[in-house]
RNA sequence: GCCCCAGUAGCUCAGUAGGAUAGAGCGACGGUUUCCUAAACCGUAGGUCACAGGUUCAAGUCCUGUCUGGGGUACCA
C-alpha cells in the first residue's frame, strides 16, 4: 500500500474523529494530484463533507486544517477556497514511493479492489464466414486488455470466445464455394484459410444480387445443415477447419488468449429447448407464419423472433442458450458481453427475454458496447469487401517500423530487426486503439493515423528503453545502494507523483471498462520521464549519490511502464 | 416515423462521481544535439466545449428542446 493510500485512511480517521456524526460509507475521499506543484503535492474537496454536514465547504477547509494533527512526513498544508492541498516531505515521498515500487516489482498496482467478483468475459465472436478486419482487432484489444485490468485489480477472469460457425450467412460462403470453388483449397492456392473462405461469402453476396434463386437455395442449405445432411455437414466442418488455421494466427500474432471456445453450433440445441419451454409457458407465442414470437413492447422493444417459422434458428436463439450454459458450467457472477454497439438492440432483447424467461442471474450479464470503427468512406462491410482486414494492418505496420528501426540502429538486423519490428508496429496499432475510449466511434485514416511519434505506443515504448539503456549502463548503481538523499527537483518530484498514482489508475481503469485512463496516464508518465531525462543528466550528475537516487528513480518508471504496457498488450523492448 | 449513441483547437483524441486557470498529439511557425537513445525536449499561434434554455454555490460534465452525424428498428449476425 503506497503513502497516498496511507494517508487517506489516517485522513479519514481523523476527519471521523472530529466530525462524529460521519460514518464510514458516508464519504469518498479521493486524493488528486494538485493542479499547481507550488500549492500542493496532492490535495481533495470538502464539498463531500460540506453536504453531509451541510455546511460550507469554506468552513470544513478552514477546522480541519486546524483541527486535524497531521503526520510529521506532511510538511505543509494549504487552504484554497474549498480545497485542501498538501505538501509532503519530499524525501520521505521519494524514497517511500521508488523503493516501494522496487520491492513490489510487477506487482506494483495491484489491489483488492475485485476481490470475490468472477467475471466472465467474451469478447472476439467471430463468424467463420471471413477473415477478421480492424473492428476485431479492437474487440480483441478491448477483451484482452479489460481482461488484464480486472485481474490485476482482482478479480477472477474466464476468458471465452463465442464462435458463430453456423447460421445462414456460413451457408453463403458454403454454398459459394460448392458452386464455384472448383476443388480450390488454400494449400493449393496459397491463400490464408480464412481469406480464402470470405473470398467466397463477397462472391456470394455479388451474385446473389442477380440472380434470386441463390438466395432461396441457401436456405435450403441451411436446413439440410440442421437436419444433420452428410455431405452439408462435412463442407461446413472442412471450410470452418481452413477458417480456424487463419483465425489462430492472427490470434497468436495479437496476443489473444481464451480459456474456453464456445461454438454455435454446439449451443443453438439449448437456446431451440429454452424457447420452445418459453412457448410451453407462455411467454411467446407463434404467429401465422408459424414463427415464435415474443412481446417486448411493453418494454419498448418491440415483437421479435425467436425461432424462425421454419424451426431452424436465428442469432438470438443461440445467444439464449449460450448465456445459460455459461452460468452453468462456470460458477462466476458477471457475465460481460464485448460486442460493437450497432448490437445495443439486440442485447436489450436478449437480456429482457433472459429475464422474462425467469433466469434469475440475467442480471448478471453486461454489454460492453464498443464504437464503430469507420474508414474515410464509410462503414466497413465485410460483405462488400470494403474492409481494413487485420493481418495486412499489421504486415503494414510491421514494415513501416522496420523502416524506422534501420533509421536509427543500424546494428539490429536479422531476426532481432524482425521481432522488434513487429513489436514496434503491433505496439503502434495497439495504442492508436485503445487510447481512445471504447463507447466511441474511431475514425480510422491508415496514413493520418498511424505514428511512431507523439502520443503514440512507440513514444511510450522509446522511453523504457531509454531507461533499459541507463541500466545497463549504470554498473555498480544497484537497488541496495540507492541513495535517495540527492533528489527533490521538480521533474523528479513530477515523475514521483506520477508513479503513485499508478495504483488508482488501474483501478479506475478497471472500474469504469476503459483501457484509455490506463493509455493517457502512461503518456503522461513517459513525458515526465522524457522531460526529466532532457533536463538532467542521470549517470554524469557529477555526484554518485544523485546518479544512484536517479537511477533507482529510472528504475522505477521503468517497471510501472512495462507493466503498464503489459496490461495493454503490448511489450516493453529493451532496445529500440 | 420510432429507439439508442455522439458533437471539445484545422485534424485525431483526453478531460476520471458536477468542482481548482478546458489539456495532449498531429499539422503550421520558430528553437535545442562535441554530453546517458533527437521515436526526444522547449516555445508561438489555434477554443463562445454544436446551438438555445434550465437545475446548482459551481456545468464540457446533469435535465429539456433544436441542429448535425452515426447506429438500430430483418426469418443478417
């Protein structure tokens, strides 16, 4: 536990021992970083308090600051308007804040926080009929990172993607292919599986809107697929085969990892049984058109099928029967759904059918709706073909780092320009993703978007091996010998504040799904660092007792950054 | 039509339970390198936080309306 937290709780006491009347649950008290170094290190509002006892939060500034009988490390304390700022020994800051951070290692920033919350989280969903394009690369961000976040503050984690391997627009690229595939296969080809097979569902798409009948006879497809038709059935497991060899690299490549692989296809059973239980009890009914139908307008939800007329069935109907086998074969009481928000309907539906059906943890369950991700001409479509697909994203970035990298250091070459390249260009794309709040829409231009400078992966990237680079260097500085008598200029106190902020970043970064907080505040730690390293020299200071305080200092970032880069997926290189 | 979401600097975005003087980056202009990684650092210009009301001691943040953009409203997912 760091001195802020530290200090909240003995401010906390103190404030309950001198107004009485509050009690525990009453009040937040949130030390911020003061706007002005010179008025304050960290400071808090009495408006809280104010209300609670209401008062003026002029007046509660003004007692407490007279009343409360600070710790000796708090060295002054300022009254401004309604604010409370103090200033800290700065020693004592330092040292308490860079040796901690030293001790903890990695482990820096975790917290209690999730503790006896069991999440499940699902996020990537992909439909076998196409590759995935820049919209699943921020799913699979969101999911990863979010995964990472709660378990740092906590939490138990189930990672699980949901694969749509079934349903009438796999049949499209089926029957595309049993039409005009001509034996092709990706080994014959050279093509990446599931590029291969969404060449098939665009060519569907084309022609289907000349000629009707195609249209009619996947339909017909789909329900030989459903009565358990031989051969329908061995082209579907073959194609969704070629499918899942592409899907597990750009996996890999991205870093996503799940701990359970649901397919729809295994699912829809149950969803078909839990419907048609829902008709039994009347719940739904069906319509003329043989349809089974549920009411939600009561809701503003309108009517909406659940199972088609001819009893094959939809998105919904498998989405029910997944959302209960989850809370049946995991024991966990959140069940999080990452899914873009052109679905907000859908999951409304979903969760008010889950309810009306009786279950009762269908309020366990969230959607995490994410933007859209637009290009310069519109929405992409996958059945268009207007896409940005993922892995030539990444090629290109690839390139362009390595191209940067050759810029500056000549002596990387072979394999290690390779891999660091591709960290270098994963950790570009990754950034520009998730610094940007996850409920709104990204813009996407691939040229004006994407840098290797300014508040970038990279920048963030660059600093912790500037840091990598002083370390190897700095020889007999060692953690042991750390001086921290030395330090105490503004920069190094900026940096320190920083670092102690880490912990509630995290867990408001966690609290609130939004991987951004935890982006920003690693820019504006990296520029601290930069600024600092620019304004004063660390191994030549001219004083072994300030280089040994700075480096440990050095040090320090270092470790927050690279765990902070961790949690966004991305790898901290040692050289760049 | 109805429902949902968004509108902050030329562009892309932050802005943490309504709270301290609206912040970055890019782009523009100007500067910094015999010295630890210049993917860096510093400076200048650029804002009636879409618009109009309202609530509040306090509104970019909450409420209402208008305008603009997006998404949805399918036997697509």
């Amino acid at each position: 536990m760091n001195i802020i937290y530290k200090f909240e709780d003995y401010l906390k006491k103190e404030i309950k021992r001198i107004y009485p009347d509050i009690r525990d649950d009453d009040f937040f008290l949130n030390l911020e970083l003061s706007p002005d170094t010179e008025e304050g290190d960290f400071g808090f509002g009495c408006f809280g308090i104010a209300k609670l006892l209401k008062k003026n939060p002029q007046d509660i500034t003004e007692n407490l600051s007279e009343s409360i009988s600070f710790p000796p490390y708090i060295e002054k304390v300022i009254k401004r308007g309604p604010y409370l700022n103090f200033i800290f020994d700065k020693r004592f800051l330092i040292e308490e804040t860079v040796s901690g951070i030293l001790k903890e290692g990695s482990l820096y920033g975790e917290s209690k926080w999730g503790e006896g919350k069991r999440i499940l989280m699902e996020y990537s969903s992909p439909n076998t009929n196409k590759p995935q394009h820049l919209g699943h690369i921020r799913n699979n961000l969101l999911g990863m990172t979010l995964s990472n976040l709660l378990e740092k503050a906590g939490c138990k984690v189930v990672k699980i993607n949901l694969i749509n391997d079934r349903g009438i627009h796999i049949c499209k690229s089926m029957l595309a292919y049993k039409l005009w595939g001509n034996s092709k296969t990706p080994e014959n080809t050279g093509k990446k599986g599931d590029n291969f097979v969404g060449d098939y569902y665009v060519m569907f798409e084309k022609k289907a809107k000349e000629d009707e009948k195609l249209i009619v006879q996947v339909q017909e497809m789909l329900k030989k697929w459903e009565e358990g038709d031989k051969e329908t059935i061995e082209l579907w497991k073959r194609m969704n085969s070629w499918v899942y060899e592409g899907f597990n690299e750009t996996y890999k490549r991205l870093g996503a990892e799940f701990d359970k692989i649901y397919y729809e296809s295994e699912t829809y059973k149950l969803g078909k049984e839990i419907v048609l239980k829902g008709l039994e009890d009347s719940m739904c009914y069906k319509n003329d058109k043989g349809e089974i139908v549920i009411d939600l307008s009561e809701k503003g939800l309108g009517e909406k099928v659940l199972l088609r007329g001819d009893g094959t069935s939809i998105y919904i109907t498998q989405d029910i029967g997944n959302a209960k086998l989850r809370f049946d074969e995991y024991d966990i009481n959140s069940s999080i759904y990452i899914v873009a928000s052109e679905q907000n309907y859908h999951f409304q539906v979903l969760f008010e059918v889950l309810r009306r059906f009786g279950f009762e943890w269908a309020d366990q369950c969230y959607h995490l709706s994410y933007g859209m991700v637009y290009l310069p001409e519109g929405k992409m479509k996958s059945r268009e073909g207007t896409v940005v697909d993922a892995d030539n994203l990444m090629d290109e970035l690839k390139f362009m780092a390595e191209a940067e990298v050759k810029k500056r250091a000549r002596d990387i070459e072979g394999e290690q320009l390779e891999n660091i390249s591709e960290i270098i260009g994963l950790s570009a794309l990754k950034f520009y993703v998730l610094k940007i709040h996850p409920s709104k829409d990204i813009n996407f231009n691939p040229v004006e978007s994407l840098s290797f400078e300014g508040d970038t992966g990279p920048y963030i990237q660059y600093t912790h091996a500037r840091v990598s680079s002083l370390l190897r260097k700095s020889g007999m500085y060692g953690d042991d010998l750390a001086i921290f008598t030395k330090l105490g200029n503004k920069e190094e106190i900026n940096i320190v504040k920083n670092l102690l902020n880490f912990p509630k970043i995290l867990i408001s970064s966690a609290e609130n799904y939004n991987p951004s907080r935890l982006a920003n505040y690693l820019l504006e730690l990296a520029k601290r660092y930069n600024k600092f390293y620019h304004d004063h020299s660390v191994l030549n200071s001219g004083d072994e007792e300030l280089t040994s305080g700075r480096v440990a200092l050095s040090k320090s970032v270092g470790i927050v950054i690279k765990e902070g880069l961790r949690i966004l997926g991305i790898v901290a290189p040692e050289r760049m």
